[in-house]
C-alpha cells in the first residue's frame, strides 16, 4: 500500500486527513499547529512530521490544503519544504484555492527534480470535507491524476479533469466567481424587493419558482431570512478567490466589469467587519445604506 | 359565464387570448394589428372590436398584453381607451410588464371611476404563454383577484399575490433583475474560462455541478454553446426591464450597483445590434472584446 | 424695447429675472409661489401674472427655470401653459435642465403653433445667476438664438451654441456626467490616501500640483477638508441628471458604465439621507464604510 | 563631492540620469541593457558597472528607475543586487512606480543592514524626466530625504515628503487613480455628445469653459480629437498603477467601485491590442461599441 502524507489541518484539511486515515492508508502529517497533527494521530495508522520535508520523505503521494498562494509555495518550495524531501516519482497535490500561476510555478519547480505535481482545488465546504463527498478540480498531468485518483477517491466523489498545470484552479476560480456574482445578484434583488415592500419570504417564493432558482440562493437565502450569518464560507475567503479570478482575467485579457464590482461590494463587507462571516452576510452593505433588513417576518 | 376582452396580440398575447377562447370563455378582442384579431377571432367565441373602448364596453373582465409603459397607459387611459368604455365594476388585468408607478397611476385613474385595477406581469416566455402555465404575480386588491383567478387559471397554472397596486410588477422587476445578472455572471465566468483554456462544456460541467447549477444556466448554456441566438426573450426587452428595476431602486432609496453594470452591458449589446436576439448574446460583448468564442468543441 | 417674461423664481430664476430687471427690461413674472413674484416685482419694471399663459399674452420673449421635465412640460404644454398665450414669433427659453427629449417634444408642440423655442441651460450656480455671469449650451434655431442673445446676455457672459432642438441640453448633460465622475474620482482617491495615513491636505496639494488639478476639485476639495456640506448643488439635483444622462446613452446608444456606478453611489448617499446636501458630501459614503474622514488635520 | 550611482535607464532614467550627469556629478551606471550604461557614459564623469551591487560599492548615493515590482525587488535584493554592495550609511531611493508594500520590504531588508530607503516615485513624463521639473513624492526617513534632496534637485522641481516608507507610492498611486478615472470620464462624455450629434470641439470648449476644466483633459484631448494615441503613458502602465491602486484599497480597507469598472474598461482597452498606446487610446473600447469616433472635423 502507498504511503501518503498530508499537510494543514484546517477546516477543510482535517477532516480530508481523517478520511484517508479512515480508508486505511497510512498517513505522514504535518500542521502549522503540531497539535492538531498530533490529535490526528491518535485515530490510525498516522506518524506526525516535524516538517514538510519530513512528510516528503516519508511519503509516496502528498497532499496539501493550504489558506493561500504564499503558504502553498512556502510549504512546497520553501526552506525545509517538499522539494527538499520529494525524490522523482513522488506525487504532490495541492488541494488548496492558490492563483494558478503560483501553481504553475511550483509545477515547474518539482519537474526540474522529478516531482510530480497536481493542483486539485476542491468545493463541498466543511460538510463535504467531513463526509468525503468532495469536488475536485484537477490540473496538471493526466497520466499522474489517475495513479492519484484511488486516494482522492477517500476524500470526495466527483472529479473533473480540468487540464495542464494550473487548470483545475482556473475551474475553481470561474466556479467562485459565479458563485459570488450570484450571491449579489441575489442582495440586490431582495433588497430591492423588501424596501419596496414585498416580503422576503414570498419574493424569494417568486425566484425559486422561477429560472432564477439555484443552489446558492436555496442555500443561502434561509440563513440570510433567518439572520444567522455563521460561516459556511467566510467573505474574506470569498473575496480572495474573487480577486484571484480578476488577477486571472488580467493574465489572459478578459474584461470582468461585473465582478470587478461585485468585489467591491465585497471589500465593503470586510471593511465593515464582516470578513469572517458567511459570504451571504455581504447582503448587509446594501442593507445599511437602504435602511431595511431581509428578514422573516 | 362572464364576458372577458383581451387586448394586444403579440408572442404573449395571441396564445394567451386563445387560451382563454379555448377554455370556452366569450372573448372581446382588439390588436394594434387588427388582421391578427380577426386571425384569432376565427378560432372560438370571439368578437373584433376596434377600439379599447368598445372591448371595455362589451366586457366584465379585460386583459391586456403590451411592451410597455406608454402604451398600457393608452391602451387604458387614452383616447378611445379601456376607462371611456368601463363600467364600475369591470375588473382590468395589465399582464404587460411595465413601471410600477405606471401601473399605480392606471390603479388610481380607474378607481375613481370605480373600475377595478390588476397589475398582472407573468414569466414562462412563449412556451409557457402557448402551454397555459405561466406564473403570474398580481398587484392590486387581494379579492378583486380571486374573482379574476378563475380566467387567469385559463393562462397559468402558479400565481403570487404580492400586494397593492404595482407589487405584482415590483416583484416580477426583481426576478428579471435577478436572470440579468446571473446570465452575466455566467458571461463573465465563461468567456474567462475558455480564454483561459478549459473547454467551455468541462466548465459547464462543473458549474451544474455545484452551487451555481441555476435554472437560467441550464436552459440559456446549451443555445450558447450551439451559437444559437434565436430568441426566446430579446436582449431588449431584458434591457428594458432592468433599467425599470433602476428606476424602482431610484423610487424607494437602494443602490443596485452590479445591477447598473449589467444593464450597460447590455446596452452594449444593444448597441452591437443584438437587441432583437435573445439576451443571451450578451455574451458576444466580452466574447469580442477577449478575442474568443464560448462554443462547442 | 422688447417685453420679456419669467417664470420659475428658485434659487436660480430669482437672481436671473432680477438681471433682466435690472437691465432696465419690462418683464411679466410668474412663480409657483405667487409671493416671489410680488417681492420681485417691487424692484423694477415688472407685472405679476396669475398663470404662465398670462405671461405669454403679455411678453415677446420668455424665459423659464424649473425644477425638472415634468414641470418643464406643465408650465410649456399644460393648462394655463404658455402654449395657450404664445403667438406666432413668441420665442420661449427654458433654462431649467430637463430631458433632451422632452426638450425636443415641446419644440415640436410649440413648432405647429408658430412660437419658437429654445432650451438653454446653464452653469454657474447661484453666484453666477446673481452676478449674470452664467454660461448658456442652447439648443434651437441659431437665429432665432440670436435675437434672443441680447436679453440672455444680461444673465450670462458666456455662450454656446450647439445645434438643433435638446442639444443644448445634450451638452449640459455630458458636462454635469463629467463633473459627477470627476467628483467620485476625487472621493475614491482621497479616502483611499486618507486611510492609508496620507494627510489629506497633502494629498490635495499633490493633486492640485498634477494633471489631476481641475476647477471642480480646487472649488470642492476645501468644503470636504472643513467638512461644509451646505449646498452650492445638491446631491439629489446631480443624481437626477446622471440619471438624465444615462438615459440619454440609452437613447443614442453609449454605454457608460463608470457613469452607472457613479450613479449608484450617488443613490447610495441619497439613501443615507445626503440629497439636500452639495454633492460633494457624496464622500461621505466611501467615508463610512471605510471608516475614516477627509478633514483638516 | 558626493559619489551617486543609477541603474535602469529607459525612457525614464536615462535621461534622469543624464540630467545628474549635467549637474556635474560622478555617476556609476547600470542597465539592463548595457549599451545604453556605455553610451551615456560618454556624456560625463560616469562609470559602466556589471551589476547594482557593483554600482553600490561605487556610490554613496543610489538611484534606480526600473519597470515594477518585481524588477525593483530584484535590483535590490537579488543576486548581485544593491544590498550586496551598499555599505551602512549608503542612500537608495527607487523612483519606480511600484506597490507600496514592496518597497516597504525593501526598506526593511536594507534597514538590517544600515542601508537607507526612500521610495520616490514621480511624474512628468519624458519631458519632465528631460527638463528636469519631475515632481518626486518621496517616502522613508525625512533626514534621510533631506540629505538627498540635493541630487533630486538636478532631476526635479517639486517634493512631497508624504510620509514613512510606502508612503510616496501610496500618494503616487491615488494620483494615478484619479488621472485614469478623470481620462474614462471624458471618454464616456465624449462618446455621449459625439453619438448625440454634438461637435466634440464644441463639447471640449464647453468642458474647459466649466469647472471640469483639467489639466489631463487640456493635455489629452487634442490627441483624441487628433487622433494621435503616440504614448506620452502607455495604458499598460496605467493599467498597472491602477491594479496597484486596487490593491492598495484592500491592504487598508477601502472600497473603491469607480476605479474598478475604470479598470475592467481599460483591462478591454489591453484586450484590444491598446497596451503600447497613450492611456487616452482607452477611448477607442467605448467608440467602437457606440460606433461613433471623437475627431475633429
């Protein structure tokens, strides 16, 4: 059986790790908090690293689930990092949401020794993680997804191959910047609505019976009816991956005059303190400045 | 059984008139194009007058499909227009989708001549209009509707009371709002993804896979992809209706700002000539300028 | 001598009529509030009429400055409207800045009656009506302009003509767009230094001494230091002419999207109750969310 | 007399440094490109060197002018870069446009080492590089500036001292915010009067007769109406300066909505095939929608 490493043991990291251990994989770990590795530990066939060199060393397949650019190429080029521990033919796969040129930079490091490299960003939230019901968008060398895939099979259960080096984070980034422009066609519409005096809860009858019912806002909408703004997604995440997805239009020459807005209104959330709160919460920027609340009455 | 009239026999008009005919109903009608009435008029119980004024006197319930603000006013408050014909009593239902403080100023020039006022707007496109199941949201008073019901249920099959005069239209202002900028953000994300290299039916696999799965993605995507911008709703009737949705945010005191960029956008798309194609050629604004096309491969 | 008329005794007719008076002119007077008209009238060679027809009985040339296009029409077309006492060869100016196109619709019903009209709108605020050194955009018949000049130049000192029916308006329209955005340009870039801990004062001398150094910045940057919100021009009168210009894009066909988001913030400080305010209180809302003020140190 | 060295000779520098050349000074040069080092070498008391740390050694004072971020970074902190040469007590200033927060870690790396930083981005243009009347707005330690403030002298003849470190950019940056929103604001006013049948020299004359008079629309808008896009500053700098500038709203918190879609409109213009030319050629996006061009006739 391979050996697998797993690296950041966040949100969505932890319960990823758990999942392999679960699956009966033996499982090198390592976290920014050695704690949370050494608490991992405890439930199966797992060794705590001290260091991503260590995991590397240790490990046939790596895993990663990082907070951004600059952790992902920390842990993977950076002092004591994979590449100091990878040999040629180890698997490394970044399931964190980073640029795609960042992951294309750090494919081309580990190529120059051999390594192989994966980004694998993934949807599903905190449930999807726990459940191993993820979604992966994966980039890089086919050929070397499919030697993969049996583990990413532990964390989630639909796959799309997306293409070479940095594809299956230019997947996610277009995903979440649907998602987020979605989310404030919905502000808009349910402010608008509630001011002018239609209840929230029939207006929103009317879109779900209609074309405009979607996941996102038959997710969304009962937490924001119910104000309850705990985090699913957190804004500051959200309006990093926006800003990431404008990075990418700038790379390649698309003009994305609508999102460029849409994260304003988000940076406007965050500098009203609303950056760990759910990214439905940004409905509180139009809110505020129209005097009204969507809420069940 | 009570007489009804119909007016304005358009793509939404026509089917919905014969509907009511075919239901057995007596109808009253009168088009702009007078050959399409007497069309009509062949088919069912169905008498052709030549003016609103003479519908309004030979009916208990007249309803009426226009394109816009102007003309409802004088289809209903003009010269030869339904109030010289109505009797106290006779129940009007504007089924066009028009400004909500139009269709207040038609409530209240009807009511003090005792006629009964409904603002009406409806979804479902031609398909619905032809099959009988439109939605309808209804402004106005509550019980003048319920008497009304009976020969909408000729139209539609789902029905929202949202309120007093104009709520049916505020309503249905929002839902279009809401379509508008989905089908941008799905512009945006796309035109962005296969610019970046990912073949557009992978990314609309990934979209319906996830949160962003909508009902406006799943039916406008496919005509996208086949380049297929026959009409089912133009560009220029969205482009109205957002641009009332603006006026509406103006009326009661809510910025729409994501709102204000899609409808520029779109008067982009206008301005391209693509007005008369369904609003889902917007696409070709960003698809233009980025030098690419969202097509099958 | 010519016998003129006036009506509409604002913050703008009032000092504008008093020019034609004090130039030794006759003029008829009306205003909505009647004592305006009787207050001005003690001061010179004036008679105070009961309804604007009674002032086109009396006068060869008359002026008007009115709130907005829906006044613009009642006083022009409406019962008792100048219409109803204009003879052949009366030629109408309205100063007021309303729509172009409802500008062209009462150029069109005066036309079939023989009356000239023109739409001159102007710049320069209160102190330039009091001072009669306002500029005029005139929109009309250039001749009949120019029999007109005479009486115009007792209020203003600067002239441009600028084509057919509504253009004169045309150009008032894009001048107050630009002056909008160059104010919203100014409220970004002055909380953005602010926040980033640049002394505003500094900021506006690094402005003042670059290519950004404009009229409207030198005259409104010190009001935003001391925090004097107090009117020279209302947010609400700015708001509704961006939105006059927007409609004019859609009717010639340009989008404007900086124009439309401008717009929405515009809305947004309406909302937050700054309409009666100078539009440069605008900076208040990109102030709040981000939680700094642009003031004197 | 004071050893000055400068390194990156473009269209900027050159002729910066030739202008301390002039002054009498001895310079250590730099370039990228090392013909240009040797040619202007032959102008003065100047020196080629190999590479910055060379140039380092050689002086007491350091000055370079470079394209952005990342070759600032370079030169400084790269192999063979300043920090390699410079001994403490030596003075760099970078007088790039580059993101505040890259210089201020360019600061703090030389700060270990005793080295002093000044970020001194400034303006002009290549006729102010040339004349030597650049303005500087300059950040870091004010002794500091003051002690160099001598050799700026022979480059310039305005200086802002904003602040600590970063604190020139960032003043720099909100001066180029408002340039690019100024420039779009003309654009969308020009396009709007053109299309509306409105000569745009009349246009002009009326913006320059009215408070939005600027220095960038008197600069600029001979060359649109000309035709003329020759780059005095090219859009791809601008577009730059203004990423940065919306980078810069999220490091502090600021939303910036304006700027955003004036970005997206002149990410179009880049799409477009613009990049090379003068940031006034962001016009052309807007004229091809509308169909319409802003030149004299």
């Amino acid at each position: 059986m391979a050996k697998l490493g797993f690296l950041g043991l966040g949100i969505m990291g932890y319960p990823m790790a758990r999942n392999l251990l679960k699956a009966g994989h033996e499982v090198a770990l390592w976290s920014h908090t050695a704690e949370k590795a050494r608490s991992l530990a405890a439930e199966g066939k797992a060794t705590v690293c001290g260091t991503p060199k260590q995991v590397a060393e240790a490990s046939d397949f790596v895993f990663y689930c990082v907070g951004d650019s600059a952790m992902s190429r920390q842990v993977a080029l950076g002092q004591d990092g994979l590449i100091e521990g990878a040999r040629p033919g180890t698997i490394v796969a970044d399931c964190s949401t980073i640029a795609p040129d960042t992951a294309v930079d750090i494919h081309e490091a580990f190529k120059k020794k051999g390594v192989e490299f994966l980004d694998a960003p993934c949807t599903g939230s905190k449930p999807g993680a726990e459940g191993g019901t993820l979604t992966f968008m994966v980039g890089g060398d086919q050929a070397v997804f499919e030697k993969a895939r049996p583990y990413f099979e532990a964390m989630g259960k639909v796959f799309f191959y997306c293409g070479g080096p940095g594809m299956g984070l230019n997947a996610k980034l277009v995903q979440n910047l649907v998602l987020a422009n979605i989310m404030q066609a919905f502000n808009e519409g349910m402010v608008l609505a509630t001011k002018a005096g239609i209840r929230p809860e029939l207006m929103l009858d009317v879109l779900n019976n209609s074309a405009a019912k979607s996941g996102l806002i038959s997710f969304k909408a009962p937490y924001v009816l119910d104000r309850n703004f705990g985090t699913n997604f957190s804004t500051k995440w959200m309006y990093k991956d926006i800003g990431m997805a404008l990075d990418n239009g700038k790379r390649v020459g698309v003009p994305l005059p609508v999102t460029a807005v849409t994260s304003q209104i988000f940076q406007a959330a965050v500098s009203r303190g609303l950056g760990e709160d759910d990214f439905c919460s940004t409905i509180k920027v139009l809110e505020e400045i129209s005097g009204v609340e969507v809420k069940k009455s």
